[in-house]
C-alpha cells in the first residue's frame, strides 16, 4: 500500500462504518450481534480502527479476561476485519501489530486469537494448550487455539479464560 493507514482508537462516530465492513469482508459469517456488544463494552474492550484518505478501511477489537486462579490478565484478539479494496495490502498486520504494541503499553500478560495458524503465527501467536478457552473446541480447531507471551520475563499462564459477557455466547466458539 503507498499510503500508511492512520491507526487510532475507535470513536462512537465510528461504529456504522465499523458494523459496514464486517459483511463486506465476512459475508458467510454474522458477527453484528456480537460487534454490536462489543463496542458497547467500553470496560473490557479496546476498538481500533484504520484510517485511509478520510475512511475507515479496517477495525480490530481486543478484549481484557482474565484466567481462573490467576491476577495477571490475558486479552482475546478479535474480531478484526478489513474493507475488501483494502485487504492483502498489510492494513490487518499493521491493526494487530499496533493491538499488541497496545496490550504490553497495559501490562497484559498475553493475547490469545481464535483464528487462522498461518496467519497468526506472522505475530508471534503458537498454539495454546495451557490456557483453555470458555467453552470445548471442535478437535478441527486445535491449531486455531493460540497465544502470544507479551512479556518475556512473565510466567507462562494456565488455566480456564474466563471472558465477559459478549463472549459468553457459546456458538461463537463453534464451526
């Protein structure tokens, strides 16, 4: 892309051109209820957006959990989505890349994603085994399951994630 996209945080005033890209970039899927609560969620939720020539062209969301038995916190990358004219142009790596330079700025021990292995593992994400999501997985899914440490010098964590309420939606973590 010859221009940089503006990376900055989501404002209300952002939130139709936000609900707009998603169909447009995931027309199989319907992510709209749950993009709905999550920009609502103006306690666990960081919104980013990318901005080209006066339009947003792509949005990431990261959510704060925490781990069961655990003080330090986790975040849960997603969902993340980029306008259809604006994709395989670095717009999506560069709306992760500034997520996670965001969540070790806040002491967030680590990101976790549901999503695609070879794209993922771009960022530094590996699949997860100690850490289990809220709800069971389709086997298929294993890989999916990932993580990034955020801080070297932080324990490993281990345990359940425990996730606030837009992600308590058990078919959002099913096929």
């Amino acid at each position: 892309m010859s221009n940089k996209a503006e990376i900055r945080r989501s404002s209300p005033s952002d939130n139709e051109a936000i609900i707009a890209i998603y169909p447009a970039a995931f027309p199989d899927e319907d992510l709209l209820p749950l993009l709905h609560e999550l920009l609502n969620d103006h306690q666990h939720v960081i919104s980013l957006v990318a901005i080209h020539d006066a339009t947003l062209i792509g949005h990431i969301a990261t959510t704060t959990c925490t781990i069961e038995g655990r003080d330090e916190q986790a975040a849960l990358l997603g969902p993340l989505a980029v306008t259809p004219d604006f994709q395989n142009q670095g717009i999506g790596s560069t709306l992760i890349n500034e997520c996670l330079r965001h969540l070790r700025n806040n002491a967030i021990a680590q990101a976790l994603v549901l999503g695609d292995p070879a794209y993922y593992t771009r960022f530094g994400f590996n699949p997860e085994t100690k850490v289990t999501p809220p709800y069971d997985l389709p086997p298929e899914w294993d890989t999916a399951w990932q993580s990034v440490n955020l801080h070297n010098t932080k324990p490993v964590l281990e345990g359940k994630l425990k996730v606030p309420k837009p992600w308590q939606q058990p078919a959002l973590w099913l096929p």
